[in-house]
C-alpha cells in the first residue's frame, strides 16, 4: 500500500498496480478496497488501478473530522489522490456507496471522470425515515462495534448461496473502525438528490446490479440507467449487494465489455 497525505494531513492509503488508461475503484460502507480484489487483479493487467481505503476505513485514519463525513469529503480525498499522482481523468467505478461518492464526484468534477460505473447503488436523497435509520444506527455501532451488524446483514451483502465471497466479506465489516462507518453513515443521511445530476453525465456510464440485490434492487439499476444519456445496464444473475465478489467473472466481463468502448483518452472543449 502507497499513502498520499491530504488537505487535513490525513493518510490516505491506496493500492496502485498496472499501467495504462486509469480506473478508480471506489469501495462501499463498511468494506476497504480489498472488496475491489478480483478486478485489482484482472484489470490491472491492462489498466492503471487506483484503489483506496476511503477516510475512515481500512488503515485510512478517520482523521479530525470524527462526527460526519459526508460525500463531498470522500469525493474531495479522491480528487485530491489523482492530483497528487499527477491523473488528470480516469474511469470511476463505485459500488453501493462508492456508488454515491463517483456521483458526487462527477456532480464536482465532472471534467475528472472519463466513465462512470454505478455498481449496486442509487441516487436518490434519503427519506427522513431513512436518516432516522442511518442515525441509530450510527448509534449503535458506536456503542456496540461492527460485529453484531456484520452478522445481521451478511447475508444480505452477499447472496447465502455464494458462500465463497462470505468470508472476506465478514471479516472486512467486522474489521472496519466503528467511528469511520458511524461518520459516513450520518453523512450519506444528509446527501443530495442525485438524479438530476446523471442526466448531464457527457461520457459513456454503466450501470451494474445483482439480480437478488435488496438493498438496491433491479428497478433501482433501471432507473439509474434511464436517467444517464450513454449507458449501459448489465444484471448479474445469481448475486446480490456485492455481484463482484460474488460472481467475479460475470461482473468483469461486462466491465471490460464497457471499458473496451471507451476512447483512450477524451478530448474536451476548451
């Protein structure tokens, strides 16, 4: 792992591997960018991979914001990574709330962002019941730790019959620092609208969801994908919150599929 200080002086860590057009992959709540493993592996054959702890996960310190991290904050480390390792755009990928941090991203920096893959996520703000939500259970991890959660939901990240992604997927959740997840889920609790930022997305997106995904089901992925100018919508069958770890040769052929499309680098207005 490479570390880049930020703004604040926080280290963020990342892992950097191959050569070649960029691809960030931005990881979801409560993971690291371990759960990116099998497409560090694939895609950095043939690209540059970037793949950060984000603040407060990982051995990413939270640093001295320690109540909220929004989105904004997530997208602003980022941008700051790339200007340090001098990459003027790249393809950004995010799953769940990567997700939402590639489309605060590109809401900013829309000059930055060459693709964009939208894994298992959705735009729209959270309900004031959803906030509620988000808020206790901030709470509770800070009271209790990650390992009750991570045994409650595992079997929603990751479908009970990939039992060979659980795992990874349980020890990454069990191991993330209670504080980080606490800051970033009072952050996504006040995040904005971001359906009408994707209808102004210029370059080629694609959109990716597991088929028994309850978190963010199919109809969430169609939604997405109708409100993206260029996109394309790819449902991994026999998976669900994590299609990349659960079924890892399904979901990299259709992102290579994708990034075989793309030109090599964009040439943009003056």
């Amino acid at each position: 792992m490479d570390f880049a200080e930020m703004t604040d002086g926080v280290p963020l860590a990342y892992e950097d591997r191959g050569s070649g057009p960029v691809l960030l992959l931005v990881h979801g709540h409560p993971f690291d960018h371990t759960m990116w493993r099998p497409q560090i592996d694939r895609f950095s054959l043939t690209h540059r991979v970037i793949a950060p702890d984000l603040r407060g996960y990982g051995i990413t310190p939270l640093g001295p914001r320690p109540d909220v991290t929004g989105l904004g904050d997530f997208a602003e480390d980022l941008v700051g990574l790339l200007d340090g390792l001098r990459i003027r755009e790249c393809v950004v990928a995010g799953l769940s709330m990567g997700g939402q941090i590639a489309m605060e991203l590109h809401r900013r920096h829309p000059e930055r962002v060459r693709g964009l893959v939208l894994a298992d996520t959705f735009p729209a703000a959270e309900t004031e019941e959803g906030k509620a939500a988000r808020n206790a259970m901030a709470d509770r991890l800070l009271d209790e730790g990650m390992r009750g959660y991570a045994d409650e939901v595992l079997d929603r990240m990751v479908a009970p019959y990939n039992t060979h992604a659980a795992p990874h997927v349980h020890r990454m959740m069990c191991a993330t620092d209670p504080a980080g997840a606490a800051a970033a889920l009072r952050g996504r609790a006040e995040r904005p609208d971001y359906r009408a930022s994707l209808t102004t997305v210029a370059v080629p997106a694609l959109v990716v969801v597991g088929r028994d995904d309850t978190y963010t089901p199919v109809r969430d992925a169609e939604e997405m994908h109708a409100l993206l100018p260029h996109s394309m919508l790819a449902v991994i069958e026999r998976a669900a919150h994590l299609p990349n770890l659960e079924r890892p040769e399904e979901f990299d052929s259709v992102l290579d599929s994708y990034l075989r499309l793309l030109p090599r680098s964009l040439v943009r207005p003056s």
